[in-house]
C-alpha cells in the first residue's frame, strides 16, 4: 500500500525541524576566556508544528454508476511550522563561582534571587569569622611578662 500524501508531508517537515533545533541551539558552544572562565550562551527555543490535508471529493452530477471503478481521490494538504529563538543569559564559570548573566533586564525581585547565594555566603563567611574571634578571646593567655624598671 503506498503511503498516503500527508504522512510525507509531515515526515518532511519534521525533518527540517529536527536539523534546525539542536542541543547546540539550546546551550551554546563553551568560549573560553584569557582570564580562565567559560562563558556558555543558554537560549529558550520554542517550536510549534501544524499539519493537515483531505481527499476531495468528484462530484458526479446525479450519475451513480456502481460498476465505475473507484478513482482515487484529489489530495490537498499543507504543512507549517514556527521557530523562536530567545536569548537567556550567559552562564559564567570560573575557578571558583558560577553565575548566571542575564541577557535581558528583569524585575528588582529577580535581581535579588540572584543574588541571594552570594550574599548567604558573605553572611556565612562573617559569621565565621565572628565566632573565630570569640573562641581566640575565649582562651586563656599565658601570662606576659612584667616589664622590667
């Protein structure tokens, strides 16, 4: 049995779109950079496909005639598809960090997001240290030697 029109159609089609939308469209080739860091480029990428057909019927103008082979039937159909690409930052590695860099300007609220690891680690960091400081006041100091008059 031969295939029907639209399955090539579609076969086609999806295709074309599988080639165009990669995982390198996704996440970005890595870019090395003179200080050590890696920048990768991380995009959105949304894709709709729509496919359709049908069999036309010939009209017959009143003669039904039952011993006429059965013809095949006119075929009409279509495909289409729709791609976006949306930049959403570049991810920033370095020897000791990684960071999200956003590609477009958003809302105060998602700036302190961001940024909320970072400033947990200071706050951790300087908790730290306070309690360093404390457990050295803590210990007893040998006596000093009384200066001699």
């Amino acid at each position: 049995m031969d295939k029907h029109p639209i399955e090539s159609i579609m076969t086609t089609t999806m295709e074309n779109i599988r080639d165009m939308v990669d995982v390198n469209t996704v996440i970005g080739d890595a870019i090395p950079t003179a200080d050590g860091c890696t920048v990768i480029p991380i995009s959105r990428v949304s894709f709709g496909f729509v496919a359709g057909g049908g069999e036309y019927t010939v009209p017959s103008h009143g003669r039904a005639d039952a011993n006429q082979p059965q013809r095949d039937l006119p075929f009409a159909g279509g495909t289409g598809a729709g791609v976006t690409v949306q930049p959403l930052g570049f991810l920033v590695t370095g020897p000791d960090q990684v960071r999200l860099l956003p590609a477009q300007p958003y809302a105060p609220i998602d700036r302190i997001i961001e940024l909320m690891p970072q400033a947990m680690c200071e706050i951790k960091n300087a908790l730290c240290a306070c309690m360093n400081k404390k457990k050295d006041e803590a210990q007893p100091q040998p006596p000093q030697p009384a200066p001699a008059n």
